[in-house]
C-alpha cells in the first residue's frame, strides 16, 4: 500500500480495498488537497520527504482483517493481505490475468505439486507418488490458460471419466465418489480419500450424478500469484512427459 519515488506527499483514495493513487502535492499543500478529496486522510506524520496518505477506514479495515483467524470472513480479504515475506496471497478470489502474466518456474513449481499441504498428490499420481482418482497430469495437450481454470474452478467443466456421483442410503447415510462398478447387486465408489465403498443396490435410496468435481477449490488460495504461476509452470511441462 505505499508507493516509492514520489515526493513530498503522495495521496490515496481507497474506498474498496485496494487503494487508488491520486496525485502528488508539495508541502504545505496537504490540506487543500485533502479538502478535495474526502476520502483521503492526512498522514501519520508530516514531515519532509514522501509520506502516502491512505484512507484511514480502508488501513484499519486491512489491518482488523489480518488479525482475523482463519475462515471465510478472512478468505475475502487474502488478496490484500500481505505475507511476512511481504507477497500477498491469492486469496479466495484470484485474478488469472496476474498468474499468467507471471513467469513460472517449473522446478520450484514441483515442489509445490509434492507439497501435501497443496493436496495435489491426494488425487493425481506422478512419479510413484499420489493417487489415481483424477487424471493422469502427463501428455494433457492444454494451454495454460486452460490448465489454470481447472485449478480456479474444478468443477467448470469435468472430463466424464471423472464425474462424481452422490448416492443416499436407506439408512440416511450420504456419499460422494467416482463410479467404479454399478451392477444389480452393488454400487461402488471412490472418495477423495482412494478409498472404495460398496453398497448393497436393496441400500440406495436415491444416486445421481453431482454438479461438483471431487476436487475442492480454493487448493491454491495460500500461494503467492508467483507460486501459482510456477506450479502452473510445471503442470504445462508434463505435456511431454512420458507416461
């Protein structure tokens, strides 16, 4: 929220979060501008060299909202918030045009795929690692703006060999997974977690195809937009892996 270079007294207007640069103004000049611009607050201090003045609200709003604990009151404000290493986070409502304009790295984008915080190899396999519930990563012949949707928005568009199904109980009990056998007898399905479940056919109350992909969103909100353009990186370099 600050911006260098510029002297004596830079003046912001944030209304929204984010902060908007309106100008410069000498010294001496602070209050008529100010005066002009009701939503710009005066500085901390007022001394010689350059001072950013910003929306008084908008700094206490950022500020309240770092303190906040996890959850999605927090999640709304990720984007503006600052990490300690001074990178904000993508937050819960990424810009893809600031991913893409980035320009990854593939090695670094690695190890963010076998990071199991990021969860990536909770369904997809690569290198004897993960597991086989999403598809194979290697030999996807897809730009990476297609690549990077599928994280943003998993549930977009889902190939049919992964289509998710949700199937209730007699008994009340719900679940979710992929069709791995349907049959006069039984039902089998694959949770997120790998794991089959099979359900006697007399047990099903109700089974339909879900609108939602067993993968979550949000993987990605705790990634600086350089982190995500580098995993994207590397996902875009499996095209020509060997399977």
């Amino acid at each position: 929220m600050s911006r260098s270079g510029t002297s004596p007294y830079d003046f912001w207007d944030a209304r929204d979060v984010t902060p908007t640069f309106l100008g410069t103004a000498p010294a001496g000049d602070v209050s008529r501008h100010t005066a002009r611009h009701p939503n710009v607050a005066m500085p901390h201090t007022l001394q010689d060299g350059p001072a950013r003045v910003i929306h008084c609200q908008s700094y206490h709003n950022l500020t309240a909202a770092a303190k906040l604990p996890p959850g999605n009151v927090r999640d709304l404000f990720e984007g503006y918030l600052t990490k300690p290493g001074g990178e904000r986070k993508l937050g819960s409502n990424p810009k893809p045009k600031a991913i893409l304009s980035l320009k990854g790295d593939a090695k670094k984008g690695r190890e963010h795929f076998f990071n199991a915080k990021l969860q990536c190899i909770n369904c997809h396999k690569l290198e004897g690692q993960g597991q086989e519930i999403g598809p194979d990563l290697r030999g996807l012949k897809r730009t990476r703006s297609d690549l990077l949707e599928s994280i943003l928005d998993p549930s977009r568009r889902v190939e049919p060999a992964y289509q998710s199904y949700l199937l209730k109980t007699e008994s009340g009990k719900s679940l979710t997974g992929l069709l791995m056998k349907k049959s006069e007898k039984e039902i089998v399905l694959k949770g997120a977690d790998g794991k089959e479940e099979r359900i006697p056919a007399a047990d099903v109350q109700s089974f339909s195809p879900s609108r939602t992909s067993l993968m979550p969103n949000g993987l990605i909100a705790d990634l600086t937009p350089q982190q995500a353009s580098d995993l994207l990186e590397f996902l875009f370099s499996l095209k020509d892996a060997p399977k």
